[in-house]
C-alpha cells in the first residue's frame, strides 16, 4: 500500500505498436479538488511517535512528530493542522488554494526505517485545455465533404493518473453530423459562408473546456457564369479600328484569373491577361476566335471558357491582273496596250486580297457597265467583258470595292480590232 505504479501496454499483434503508460497509487484515502479550492485531507497511521508527514512535492516534511509533540515546517505556509491534538495517529491537514503541484501522495514515514505508514491520494483537476479546432481543407469549396476535427486534453494531475475520454460537442453546426471529435459536413454551400464553428471537451467529471477559437467558413467557388460584354458570337471590325472593350465576366470566389487566347491557324495561342479585350489598330493577321478563359487561383483544373469570332475586314487590294480572248492572255507584266479582237468577250482575272468579297466594275470615258459577275477561286476572281467594238478603243478603268475606303483599281489601254468587213 501508500505506493505509485507504473505499467506498460503494448500490442505484440501490431508490428511497431505504441507502448501506452499507465500509473496508480495503491491507497484507500482518495481526495479531489480543483486548482484553486481548499481541501481537507485526512487518514491514519499506526506510528504514535519519531514520524515525518511528508508532501508529494520532493518529499518535503509538512511536520514532524517527536517525543509525542507536533513541529511544524516553516517553510510550508499553505497547510493548516492542529498542532496541539493529542491523537497523532490522526492526520488531518488542510491545504489552502490547491494547485497542480499539491497533487499526488501524502504519506507517514517513520523517521527511523523510511518507512511509509499510511497515506492519502490528492487529485487535483480542472476543466479540459482549451481545444484546437481544425479543418481537413484550408480552403474547401462549394460541394465539398469538410471534416473539422476537435482536440483537448484532460488536466488532472498528478500526472498520469487515469485517462477520461473527453466527449466532444460542436457549437455553431446546423446540419453536419458528428463522432466524438469529428464534424462532417457534406456538399457545403455558398450559404454557410460565415457561419462559425467552434467546439467544447468535456471530461468524465463533467468539466466542461471553454471554447475552442471559431473557424469561419468561407467557401471558395466558381468560375461560374462566364459572359462577355457586350454579348456577342460573332463581331466584324474594320482594320485599323479599335476591336473592343469586350468585358469577360463570371462568378467566382476569390477573384479568378482571366486570359484571352486567339485561335488563327486553329491553334489557341495567349494573347492577353486582362478581363478586357482591347485591340487598338486592330490588323487584318487578327482575325480568328478570341477565347476569355476564366481560371481559379486556388485549383487551375477548375476553368471556364468563352469564345467570340471576330472578323477583321478590309478594303480591296488588286495584287495581279490578266487579261484574254480567244487567242492571246496578257498577264500583269505585260505592255500597256491590249489587242484584243472585236466581237470577242474579253475575260478579266484579278487576284484580289478584299474582306468581305469586292464589287467589280469596269468603265471608259464612252462606255459603264453594269456591276460585273464573276466567279470566286481563293482570291482569284474571273469575269467577262460584254463584246466591244473597235470604236470602244482607248482606256478602261477597272475598281474593286467593299465599301471600306479606299477600294483601289486598274486602267488598262484596250485596243479593239476591227473585223474584215
């Protein structure tokens, strides 16, 4: 009896098991107190005479009896007991705010043998440590399965002396479910941002813990509802003009990155990290699909996207001309003069480099035409003269235009042939 042990549990089923440490005190005499309280202990021992009372702490004598007669140890000032009973064998101490260290084994000891002859056990106790409330993800989304996770310990000492399985309870949790120390909340949604969570240990004596700091809930999301502004799918611009702005827009929390990449020779290629399309004399080489991606700053696996077809549109450019009839073509390196023979329809190509496609038109001082047809190959365009006369001889201009300033055109000098008459 009046002794501390310590044993050792380990699972030899379980390779590299943890060694889980016990202790108890063998005694019939078992007081609890909270740190701050005044406790009376109290218990009996057999030694009538030449014995030390002795505290937990180092051992140190509290008082001494000797020669029937109590004497006091005056560096201990927080124990009150009767120095004048008459029954020695009867110990009763008082000890005034009782704190961690007054716990443990209070003991008689013969002065003579060491040895101890009756004892009493101090419990001390206070609430659980406040708990630390943490969350499986740092920064969850919406639709996520959360976990937060609730830790305490038990304050009881002397140290060691029997484990409590705190039972846990959360503060703040409208729909999660819980299991001890966990809370799981599943599909998580934009409408519990800012809801607080905290949690509360209590222990077998029913000591209850404060609460642990609150974690805020502030589910990320998005990017969701990607818009370009103005809201079109397709837009013509003239070249040289200004393409935009074009505002790319979507719901995301935080704010979300945006770039726009352009797609020419169908292949996406980054063109802008703005939420604003601006293109400031914009060139014909822009034409193409201008894409707004939209990514999250926290996961880069969550992206939208949106495209709009811009068409850059420019005035005609005539790059070759040829002319021919039924025995002769003239190409664009040839003279300025043309032969051609009367009565023959004269066909006019021109490679012409226009969006959207030209109107062509042929005129001379004497003669207008009507706007010609043709027929459209890449950027060759083929049409027919009506018949001319000889009298029609002299110069023809010919003009291709699309309504973008300025067009451009060609004068060529036609010289019609005569027939035999």
């Amino acid at each position: 009896m009046c002794s501390e042990y310590k044993f050792s549990i380990r699972y030899l089923s379980q390779k590299n098991s943890e060694i889980t440490t016990q202790k108890f005190w063998m005694t019939n005499n078992t007081f609890t107190a909270d740190i701050n309280q005044t406790v009376a202990l109290s218990w009996t021992t057999s030694l009538a005479d030449f014995f030390n009372v002795r505290q937990p702490v180092k051992s140190e004598i509290i008082y001494k009896v000797q020669g029937g007669s109590i004497i006091r140890n005056s560096k201990h000032v927080n124990y009150i007991f009767d120095n004048k009973t008459q029954d020695v064998k009867a110990i009763k101490i008082t000890v005034i705010n009782v704190n961690k260290i007054d716990a443990g084994l209070y003991s008689a000891e013969d002065e003579t043998s060491g040895n101890v002859d009756g004892c009493c056990l101090l419990i001390v106790t206070t609430k659980p440590k406040k708990p630390t409330l943490t969350l499986s993800a740092e920064h969850p989304f919406v639709g996520d399965t959360i976990t937060f996770t609730c830790h305490s310990t038990v304050q009881r000492w002397p140290a060691g002396y029997r484990t409590s399985n705190l039972t846990y309870k959360f503060l703040g949790n409208t729909r999660g479910v819980s299991n001890n120390n966990r809370l799981t909340i599943h599909a998580l949604t934009k409408l519990e941002k800012g809801n607080d969570i905290s949690c509360q240990a209590t222990d077998d004596l029913h000591k209850v813990s404060i609460e642990s700091d609150a974690v805020t809930l502030d589910p990320y999301y998005g990017p969701d509802n990607v818009v370009l502004k103005p809201g079109h799918m397709a837009l013509n611009v003239t070249e040289g003009t200004i393409l935009g702005p074009i505002n790319c827009t979507a719901t995301c929390y935080p704010k979300c990155l945006f770039k726009w990449r352009l797609n020419r020779t169908r292949t996406f290629e980054d063109f802008l990290s703005s939420e604003t399309l601006v293109v400031a004399n914009i060139k014909k080489n822009q034409t193409g699909i201008y894409r707004c991606l939209v990514v999250h700053p926290s996961n880069t696996t969550l992206l939208r996207k949106t495209d709009i077809s811009v068409n850059v549109q420019y005035s005609p450019k005539i790059k070759e001309l040829w002319l021919s009839d039924k025995n002769v073509t003239y190409g664009s390196t040839s003279p300025a003069i043309y032969s051609v023979s009367e009565g023959n329809h004269l066909t006019i190509k021109l490679r012409i480099k226009s969006n959207p496609d030209p109107q062509i038109v042929i005129h001379s001082s004497l003669l207008k035409f009507p706007t010609l047809l043709y027929t459209k190959l890449s950027d060759d365009f083929t049409t027919k003269l009506p018949s001319l006369k000889c009298e029609n001889s002299g110069n023809f201009t010919i003009q291709a235009s699309n309504g973008i300033a300025y067009g451009d055109n060609r004068t060529v000098n036609l010289e019609i042939k005569c027939k035999c008459s």
